[in-house]
C-alpha cells in the first residue's frame, strides 16, 4: 500500500444492531508557525533575492501536470494549522517560517491528489507544487483491500484500525445475527418461521398473519420474497452490491465483503447522489445505488491507488488526496434515508436536514457526534495514523475516532437529551411532570430503525415501598412488552412510550419492522431536535409519610415480542433517572 495513510470515512449504514468508517487520509510532523499566513496579492511575489525582512518566508507556485498554473490551491506548511491560497497565476507566500529551519509544503484542491515538497528551507521562492488530477472513472476489477491480513488496513494504521475493530457495527453489517435473522426469518439458533401464508382476493393474493398455532420465530424478508435477494445489501454490504444491488444475498457474501461496510469501501466514495430539490437521495435508491464510487487501476503507474480522507497535507500524495464530503453529513444520506413502498422508514439525514443543526453557521454535522476527536486506543491517544509507515505527528485533535457510537453507545445515549422531573403534593394526591427536551441529538430520538423506542416509566410509592395507584395519565403500550415488569415488560405502567409505530398493510401486524412489505404509519411521536414533550402524572397518595417517585427513561432496540420471537438478548439501556422524596 506503499506507505498508506488515512483515516476511514464515515458511512453511517442502517444497522439492526445500531452504530455508525470515518475520515480522512495521512499524517504530518507539527512545525511551528509563529504568525498567521496571509495570501500574498500578486505584486508582492518576490523576483530578487529576499530581503532580511523576507528571511522567514516561502513563496512559490502550484502547477497543474501540465505546468499551467492552478488557482485557489490550499498551501500550507504540512500539519500547520495555517494556511494560504495560491492566487489566479498559481502563486503563494507563506510567512513567519522560522529561517534556516526544513519544513514540507504541501497544496491541495478538490479533485487533485495531494502534493509536496520535502526539505524546503526558507527563505526560499520558486517552489513548485506540482498537482495531478484523480481519477473519473472506477474499476469494477479492483481487489478491496481487506481490514485486517496481509497487506491490509491494519498493516499500515494499526490503532485507527483496531479502534474501528473493537467499536464500530459498520465492519459487522454483513454478519450481524439479527440482521441475519430478519432477512431469513429465522431465530438466532436457526429455526425458520412457516412460509408467509396468501388469501386470494379480488386483485391478487395477498398475506395473511402468522397461524397462531404453529411455531413463530418473526418474519423474515426471505419469507415474503423467497426468489429475491432484495437491495438489504446495497447498505449493509455496500462493496459486493455495487454491480448488483438486487441480488446479493447476504448468506453468501465471501473475503472482505464479510467486513459489511469496512474501510476500504468508504475511502473510494467520491461523492453522492441527491436530488437537487430536497438534498435526499432519490426514491428507491438507497446505500450504493446513489453512491459514485472511485476503484482504481493497480495496473497504472498514474492511478494505482485512491484514497479519500480529510487531510488536505498528506504524506502519501500518490495514494491520497481530501475529499471535503467526508466532513459532511451529505456523505451519510445514501443509507440513512429510504422509502419502501412510499412510506419514509429510517430518515436521520432527512430529520437532521430538517433541523437547525444543518445550518452551514451554526450547526454540527453527523460528524461531529459520530466520529468524534481525540482516537484513543488502550488509554492512549493516537497522534500518527501511520506510524512507521509514512505517517507522521500530527494533533491530536486533527485525527478522528473510528468509533462511530450509536444505538448501542451508552455513553452518547446518556448526552443525547435532558429530563426534567418535578413533583408534588396537591390534597390526597401526587402531582409528577416529567419533561423530555432533546437538546443534544440533531436527529429525532430514537432514529433510523423502526425497531428503536424509548419508554419512559414513572412510578410513585408510599414510605413502606408500596405502590401506589395512577389516577390520571398515561400508560405503557401494549408493544412495551406485556408481562412481568421485573423482566422487562412494561406494558400498562404508568409513563410514555416514543416510537415510530408501522403496520403491515395487508396483516396488520403492528409494530412491525418488516418494512420489504407493504406499511403504514400508525403513529410517531419520537423527539426532534430541540423538540420537548412533557407528561402529567397524577397518583393516590398514601395516608401518611411522605411518597418517593422513581422515573426511569429506557433506550431499546427492538420491540419485545419481537426479540423474544427471534431471541435476541438485547439489554435495555437507561439512559436517565431520577429520585424524589415528596414532602
């Protein structure tokens, strides 16, 4: 991979077990800079040997290959966190170097690979950067370049990878057990649900809900459509579907397409397709179909290889040049937004478009929650991508974790919205309002699969432990589980559930994550960003002492019928709690 530096973007697949490859490419040592570059106009680009004045300075030119000047090209001295621009003849200055001491300059724009220039030593004129344009076509030929083995990802950027390894569901969107599971409508220990049953009705034959009397062990795609292998894989195995979305089956996925959405993947997504009008993808387009990715020609001494990433200095100019979608929450659009049968099932991009976290001014990208800075492996911060094999020391800050938290992250979850519960005595009752804001999440919560909810519990005792009855509010739907609440079921206590509740539109099955069938909207009244909901609880008091409420707000992943249906274990998580004596 001679020398391979980057960091692996970010494709935040739609996955059943929850989680979000990351960003960037190379690595450079940190030079100091001791006053801010500032593009120099053209007049002052110097023709005589510089003055002492001047001695701290580099000025040159960014050529194009073939020897035409490029313009607006971003100089720097690699790893600086100040930068200038090359103007309309391809000239640049950068000022305030520190004299007699060798730095590596480096230019860059959108569509070039990167460039360099070893041991420049100021005062220096008549640098010359050279830049190459990248590739516009791909090679449906190309050989990915596996995550872990011989000659892989790992070889090169072993922390990046490990932490990418240990964290992210990305790398086992192909094997996941539960996604598995729904394709074939199996449970996890293989047993397979009796064939969709059909009615034969005035148009056609239609589905029929399961017969209660057989064994059941959930729906399955493969059930329904047991002659098509469906478009699951143009996100959860992105680099197999891209010549066939519709018939790769996941059960037969091979080498590094086991990996789901791994790295070398995402570092070949040159761009995106949206529609101009809403800036979602297309209906019907979801993952790889509106993806334009870039393989290259291993074969061609100018176009070996291509690496997108988000260092715009990098040390692997051959290989590697930035891509400013990476950055951006467009490059997560192909998979989190998809309609089936005209019914929008997951939308995170579409909810944070909506939002004011999309503003270019003052918002936050998918980025900055889902790969977020410093990387730390085993209680070390990474500083080089690349150590030993092209890298070099960059901040901290500058390098991404490839740890995409999500639906199982209890640490994002417990940040993503605050609670507010206030209580108290009116007469011989308990008065308790809970407040719900979501003031940290720039999606709706829960987001993406349909499956997610949050159920909210609120429980009043006496001072003996004893529980004490709702008199007003509401309660736990049916879906929250019906049983022992000791194991989970909460359905019928008092509090609120969230969700986006579908039905199948032919067996009404309701909830239902088996969206390849035809759905409708029962309900949704997830939290948007900034959104709040606040419920009312009212409860009998007890004669004396003084009553404590207990309010508990859950995060779970798959509605309990259905997990005990396919018998997944998924624990809930908590993700706020709150105590208060009444007095």
């Amino acid at each position: 991979m001679k020398g391979l530096e980057m960091k692996l973007p970010v494709l935040f697949g739609f996955l059943m077990a929850g989680g979000f490859i990351a960003l960037a490419v190379s690595a450079c040592q940190r030079l100091p800079v001791t006053s801010p570059t500032i593009p120099a106009p053209a007049s002052s680009i110097p023709t005589v040997a510089p003055t002492q004045f001047e001695q701290g300075r580099i000025s040159g030119s960014v050529l194009d290959q073939a020897g035409k000047p490029v313009a607006g090209a971003t100089v720097r001295v690699q790893t600086s966190q100040d930068f200038t621009t090359s103007d309309g003849q391809g000239r640049f200055v950068l000022r305030g170097l520190e004299t007699g001491k060798a730095v590596t300059v480096s230019a860059w724009k959108d569509l070039y690979y990167c460039a360099k220039q070893e041991t420049v030593t100021p005062p220096v004129q008549d640098v010359q950067l050279r830049l190459r344009l990248y590739q516009t076509n791909d090679n449906p030929d190309y050989a990915w370049v596996p995550p872990t083995g011989e000659n892989s990802c790992y070889s090169c950027k072993p922390g990046v990878t490990q932490i990418w390894l240990d964290n992210d569901a990305h790398g086992k969107a192909a094997l996941n057990p539960r996604f598995l599971s729904m394709y074939n409508g199996t449970d996890l220990q293989g047993h397979t649900s009796p064939p969709v049953r059909y009615s034969q009705g005035d148009y056609g034959k239609a589905p029929i809900p399961p017969d209660p009397s057989q064994p059941y062990y959930g729906p399955g795609y493969k059930l329904n459509f047991p002659n098509s292998a469906g478009n699951c894989a143009a996100c959860h195995i992105p680099g197999a579907a891209i010549a066939d979305p519709y018939g790769v089956d996941p059960n037969q996925v091979a080498g590094v397409d086991k990996f789901g959405v791994h790295c070398d993947f995402c570092h070949k997504i040159a761009g995106v397709r949206l529609d101009p009008q809403t800036n979602l993808p297309y209906p019907n387009s979801p993952g790889v179909l509106s993806i334009d990715i870039r393989r290259p020609f291993p074969e061609d001494e100018n176009r070996y290889q291509l690496f997108f990433g988000t260092f715009d200095d990098d040390n692997v100019p051959q290989e590697d040049t930035k891509l400013p979608l990476i950055a951006q929450s467009q490059f997560c659009a192909p998979c989190h937004y998809g309609i089936f049968w005209d019914i929008v099932v997951y939308n995170s991009y579409g909810e944070w478009l909506a939002s004011p976290y999309s503003s270019p001014q003052t918002g936050k990208t998918c980025q900055t929650c889902h790969t977020p800075a410093p990387s730390v492996l085993n209680g070390q911060t990474l500083t080089n991508v690349a150590p030993g094999k092209g890298g070099v020391e960059r901040s901290a800050g500058a390098i991404h974790a490839h740890t995409f938290p999500g639906a199982t992250s209890l640490e994002l979850l417990q940040n993503a919205l605050t609670m507010q519960v206030s209580a108290w005595l009116q007469g011989e009752q308990v008065i308790v309002e809970v407040s719900l804001n979501n003031d940290n999440t720039g999606h709706h919560i829960p987001s993406d699969s349909p499956l997610r909810q949050m159920i909210l519990l609120v429980e009043a005792r006496d001072e003996l432990g004893n529980t004490l009855s709702l008199a007003e509010g509401g309660t736990v739907p049916d879906w929250g589980g019906v049983g022992d609440p000791q194991e989970g079921y909460y359905a019928g206590l008092p509090g609120k559930a969230f969700a986006k509740v579908l039905a199948e539109l032919w067996t009404d099955v309701s909830p239902t994550g088996a969206y390849w069938n035809q759905t409708r909207l029962v309900s949704d009244n997830r939290l948007a960003a900034f959104a709040t909901d606040t419920s009312r609880y009212v409860f009998n008091a007890a004669q004396t002492g003084s009553p404590k409420i207990l309010v508990r707000l859950i995060y779970r992943r798959a509605y309990r019928s259905l997990a005990d249906q396919k018998g997944w274990q998924i624990p809930d998580i908590l993700m706020e709690a709150a105590e208060i004596d009444v007095k």
